[in-house]
C-alpha cells in the first residue's frame, strides 16, 4: 500500500486554558506564546472564540518551517485586545483581529494571512508578509511604522504588503499620521493594496499622505522600495505619497488620486522609475530637499493629469469610474491600451490577467 502522509498535529488555546498543560483538545492552554512553545513545525493552533489579553510568541533558536499556523477553531472569531509581541520565526497567523501588533528585531519568517490589526510597529524584523486584511485604526494619534531595530540600527528587510486594505486613519489633532509610514527598510514591497480615507480628519491637520517613505537618520538608507498595482484615493494632504529619491525606488502601474510629492538628494543618486500610472502631474525631476545626489527620475507610459514626462506619457485625465470610490477605469479612459507592452505586472489589482487588448492598460486595473 502506498504510504500516507501523517496528520498535521493539532494544537488548542482557549481564554479559560492552562499553560500547565500541552495544549492538547481536553487540556488547552492559555496563550499563544505556550502552544509555540509545545508546537512542532508544521503544527496547527486552533485558538477559541473570545478576547485575549497581552500576547507574546517567545523567540527559540533554530526554528525552522514549515510554519507553525495560529487559526480561529471553527466559526470562531478572536481577538487580541492588548499588546502582541511576535519574537518567534517559521510562523502564521490568520483571520483574526489584532489590535497592537509589535514587530520587534528577532521575528522572522512570519506570516499574517487576513489578519485586521490596529496598528502595527516594525523594529527591524525580516522576511514578514501581510496577505489580505485590514490595517484601519479611526481617529489615532500615531500609524503604523517601519523603523530601524533597537540597538542595532538593522532595517526591516524583506517586507511584503500583498492586497491589504489600509483605510481610515486619521489624526485626533495636529500629529502628522498616515496610513503606512516607513522610516526605515531595504526590500520593501507594497502591491495588489488599497489606500482610502488615509488621514481625512481635522481638516487634513497634520496629513502627511497615505504613504510616508523616509528615513529617520540613523542605520542604512532606505532602499530597494517596489510600490505596484495600488489604488491611492486622495488623503487629507495634496500629496497621495511622500518619499525621497532612495536607492531603487519604484512606482510601477498604479492608480492615484492626484500628485505625488518626492523629495531627491536622500539616496544614492540611482535614478527612480515611474511606469505606468495614473497620476497627477507634479515634477518631472525632484527639487532637492537632501544632502546627497539627487537621482534622475525616469518616466514612461504614465498618464499623467496636467502635463507629461516622457514621449510615451499622456496629459489626460486619470479616467477613473469614480476617484472618491472606485478607481477602476471607465469605457473610452486614456489609460486603456496604454501601458509598456514589455514591462507589466500578469495581473491587475483584481486579479485579472493582463492585457485584455494588445497592450496593457496603465494604472492598477485592466479594463473588463
């Protein structure tokens, strides 16, 4: 008989266990950080319906995958009301609610597959990816932040954002808050996502964008920064996105609602690419707001609302179906047929496959 392969081993943490036990259906235990403790790789923790206060997964030393997965047991919806620290490695959460996530320098390898969470903060962890979910917080005087670890000054590296909702963040009062804000990172990429009413509050008092790229001044420069395939509805600020000119920066077919604003002289002169979106017109070469070489930027096949960059750019406008909530595009917009037909994302922000006509259609959705 051919051979099978062993069940997946099964894990149990429910608000009223005990970490005392080995988290077993008739004996569960208490929080996460025990049933990491206990789990094998490749193990599942199935987590009771209920709120659960502070939350630590525990770092151990040579952990390696396949994953450790955490899941709401059956129907169930959980929730983490207090502080989440995730040390740990090899590890994924999933479908449940987060309300202070902490990243801190020794998590790696970590997955969260459609997980809501109030806020996030990144302190020099690697190789994280957010799949689906929420980033959404209401009225905050603070947002979700990469920035360098603790003691070390070591940037987060290889973080993903792969079709996350980031949408109603706003200011109690004058702070500046965005949706995402990274101060620090090599190797971050944002696609397939949503930026919607980023920072609207108070008159936009304080609005620095939907997305902030920067850099606090201390560790490496951020670098390596892909931002493809996103909707950016306007945000309390003129400006969708703010960044500087860092090394390896580019925006390639997205769909946003007016300028952005990018500052050069704050990398290491390496030009930054912008293909194929739909944007406002701002600048076609950054005014220099750094110390160091300010980098060339390189325009092709943008549709650009107010003027043009590049032979293969057009002044017209973004053609959206609505710009306050729906960015896909409307029969007979500019963007349809526009795009490079060598360099293109295979799938819009949908999923679709690209191109639907001969060449693809620029910014984040190919046109049905």
């Amino acid at each position: 008989m051919p051979a099978t392969a062993a069940p997946r081993r099964q894990l149990f943490v429910t608000p009223s266990g005990s970490d005392a036990g080995h988290c077993t259906r008739s004996a569960p235990c208490a929080s996460f950080g025990r049933a990491y403790a206990v789990a094998r790789p490749g193990t599942t923790v199935n987590i009771a319906g209920g709120r659960y206060a502070n939350q630590e997964i525990p770092t151990r030393l040579g952990r390696r995958g396949p994953n450790v997965i955490f899941r709401p047991a059956s129907r169930a919806r959980v929730t983490v009301a207090g502080q989440f620290f995730v040390r740990g490695s090899y590890l994924e959460l999933r479908k449940m609610t987060l309300l202070d996530l902490e990243l801190p320098r020794e998590a790696h390898h970590v997955l969260f597959r459609s997980i809501k969470n109030h806020g996030f903060w990144m302190q020099g962890p690697a190789n994280i990816a957010f799949i689906g979910g929420e980033v959404t917080c209401g009225v905050c005087p603070y947002h979700s932040q990469l920035q360098a670890g603790a003691g070390d000054n070591r940037p987060p590296r290889n973080i993903l954002f792969d079709g996350v909702y980031f949408h109603d963040w706003q200011a109690a009062g004058s702070e500046h808050t965005e949706c995402l804000q990274i101060g620090a990172g090599d190797g971050i990429t944002i696609r397939n996502s949503v930026f919607k009413n980023c920072a609207t509050a108070n008159g936009g008092r304080g609005a620095t964008a939907n997305l902030h790229i920067s850099w606090f001044g201390s560790g490496p420069v951020t670098r390596n920064i892909l931002v493809e395939n996103n909707f950016f509805y306007r945000s309390g600020n003129t400006y969708a996105i703010q960044s500087g000119d860092y090394a390896n920066l580019d925006f390639r077919y997205n769909s946003i609602v007016g300028p952005i604003l990018i500052g050069g002289g704050w990398g290491d002169g390496t030009p930054v690419e912008l293909v194929g979106n739909i944007m406002g017109f701002g600048y076609c070469q950054a005014p220099r707001t750094g110390g160091g070489p300010v980098a060339p930027f390189v325009y092709s096949y943008n549709v650009l609302q107010g003027g043009k960059c590049h032979a293969t750019d057009q002044n017209a406008p973004g053609g959206f179906v609505d710009r306050n909530n729906n960015l896909r595009l409307r029969p007979g917009a500019a963007a349809i047929n526009s795009g490079n037909p060598k360099s293109y994302p295979r799938r819009d922000i949908d999923g679709q496959k690209r191109p639907k006509g001969g060449r693809p259609d620029v910014g984040a959705d190919e046109a049905r």
